[in-house]
C-alpha cells in the first residue's frame, strides 16, 4: 500500500473548495445588498356567489421583482467541488493497489474507487478496479457502495451521479427556491376572502415567480399594505435529484463519508 497523502490533500482542496462555494452563494444571497425585491400587481376575479354578493372581487398577487442570481461561475464551482471529492476516492484506491509497477497501461487505468450498483457488480468489479487489494480493505469499501440503505450508500449513490452529469453531460444546474416566509398584510376597503399560496417549494426564484395572491371583496378604495421576508436557499432542482434537498445537506454528508472512509481505512493500515 502506497502513502495515503495524496488523497488526504485532494480531500482537503474539495473541503477548501466547499468552503469557498457557500461563501459565494452567501453573497449572491445577501440580503443587504438588494437582491431579492418584491412587487403586488392586481387582477379581475370572478366572484363565483354573484347573486348573493353583488361585491366585485379582485385578485393582489406577490410576486418576485427581483431575484438572487447563481451564474455559470458558482455552477463551474460547484462542479470541481463534486470532481475533487470524486477524486479523493479514485485517489484511496490508487494508494490501496500494489504491484501498479509491473502493471500494463490499460490495468493501471482501470484503477479506481468503484460505485456499484449491487453487490454481485461490486464484487466482479473489484478484480479490475482495486486488483491487489487484501480482503479488510475490500470489506471496508464495500460497505460504502451505493446499493446500501445507509446513509453512507445514500451519500455514495448522490457523489456517483452528480460526478457522472458534471463530467459527462452538463454543467451541474443549481436553483435558489424559498424555505419559508414572514409575511405582514394590512388591507382596508375590502373584505379578505382568501389567501393562495402559489410557491410551490423546489420551485425557482426568479424574475416574476408569483409567492402569494389576495383574494380581496372590494368594498372601497382598496389599499393593500404589504411587507415581509424570504429567505431563500439553494437546491439542484428535481430533474437532479429527488426529493428536494438543500445542496449544502448533499455536499457536506459528502465530506462527512469521505472523511470516514479515508480515516478507517488509515486505521486499518
């Protein structure tokens, strides 16, 4: 077995490059710096009990005039921050096979951490991807695939496909969406018949996204005072991965087990 350094410091940039990514999705969010607005905008509404409430009803919609922007650069972040975890592993595995010496080029290539999909695929994987390897080793990495209910084969199954989409087919897309909201409404010159939430959560945040409508029974002049707070956060949206999740959640129960996984097998070394 070869010195474990090398994946330690590679782990160790995708922790730093982690670090840098909520940092900058930190600014983008900032609220101070004016980058979520919301604006009210009014509608015809039918009233569906004409004959019994000669009222005109009328709709006040909240919706979003402006919106937190997360560009190509923090995506492109985001990508190497998957790759260099990804990497940590490939890199275990390196350090784990002896003999690479006397290998051919093409079985050093196939060195790698395998992500399996079933136990059978994980164990007919191992004679090429971690060839040389003793059995404590095998056994402890098996216990990290991504075929287990665990939360570390959970984890195992997010890292193996979000490294397969960033380095195969696209760059990783990333959406600000809304956890929860404060809201204060004061009306006057009409009755409140109701409220629609129209923000579905996992939903993006932009550039005229309603939140909420007002169901007003117009009596007057109607004035409508509104204010309040979002809070946003970050997710990939569902066409990556279900059910909606926070990236943050994703990305540091990635460091977590690939912390884990490089310190059990150092101390089994």
């Amino acid at each position: 077995m070869h010195s474990l350094n090398d994946a330690f410091d590679k782990f160790d940039r995708a922790s730093s490059q982690l670090n840098e990514l909520y940092q900058d999705i930190s600014k983008a969010l900032d609220p101070t710096k004016d980058t979520f607005t919301m604006g009210m905008q009014s509608y015809p509404y039918t009233n569906p009990i004409r004959g019994i409430d000669k009222r005109r009803w009328a709709k006040y919609t909240v919706y979003v005039l402006k919106a937190p922007s997360l560009g190509k650069d923090i995506r492109m972040q985001l990508g190497d921050v998957i790759h260099n975890f990804r990497s940590t592993l490939d890199y275990l595995a390196w350090a784990l096979v002896s003999g690479k010496d006397s290998m051919t080029l093409n079985k050093k290539m196939g060195i790698a951490f395998p992500l399996a999909r079933s136990r059978k695929n994980y164990w007919r994987k191992t004679s090429s991807c971690l060839p040389n390897v003793s059995a404590k080793f095998l056994k402890i990495i098996e216990r990290y695939q991504p075929y287990h209910r665990t939360p570390a084969g959970r984890t195992m199954r997010e890292i193996r496909n979000l490294s397969n989409i960033e380095k195969h087919r696209f760059i990783l897309p990333i959406v600000s969406t809304v956890s929860k909201g404060e809201y204060n409404i004061d009306y006057y010159g009409g009755e409140l018949i109701d409220v629609i939430y129209d923000f579905k959560r996992g939903q993006e945040l932009k550039k005229g996204t309603k939140l909420m409508s007002l169901i007003i029974a117009v009596e007057g002049k109607v004035k409508i005072e509104f204010d309040g707070d979002t809070y946003p956060e970050v997710i990939f949206p569902p066409s990556v991965i279900k059910p909606i999740v926070v990236i943050s959640a994703i990305l540091n129960a990635i460091r977590f087990q690939c912390y884990n996984i490089l310190l059990e097998i150092k101390a089994n070394s």
